[in-house]
C-alpha cells in the first residue's frame, strides 16, 4: 500500500532530527513534531482506507 510506504519514509526521515532533540536542540524538536502531525494525519489516512476496504468487502 502506497500510504503505507509514505508513512514508513517519513519515520525514516526524522531519525536523526530525533537524536538531535533529545540532545536538546530545540529547531530539531520543533521538526519532529511536525513530522508526528504528518505521520497521524497519514496513519488516519490508512486506518479510513483500511475500513472502506472492510465495508467493501462486506457489500459483495
């Protein structure tokens, strides 16, 4: 799945910015944090294709 994918990449992304804020650099936190809105507005995006699929499957 396509969003999957994108949802893994951008956890893979912000690897390094994480080491850097819990080193105490805060333009790092700053990043990381709006990657984590990034990845639940992507993890909601799955999870509601996840249902569309179930009812989907449910109608045929």
């Amino acid at each position: 799945m396509e969003s999957f994918d994108k949802l893994k990449s951008m956890l893979a992304e912000i690897e390094e910015d994480l080491a850097k804020a819990e080193g105490g650099n805060k333009a790092a936190g700053v990043r990381v944090r709006k990657v984590m809105q990034d990845v639940k507005d992507a993890a909601q995006e799955i999870r509601v294709k996840i249902l569309d699929m179930n009812k989907t499957e449910e109608k045929a």
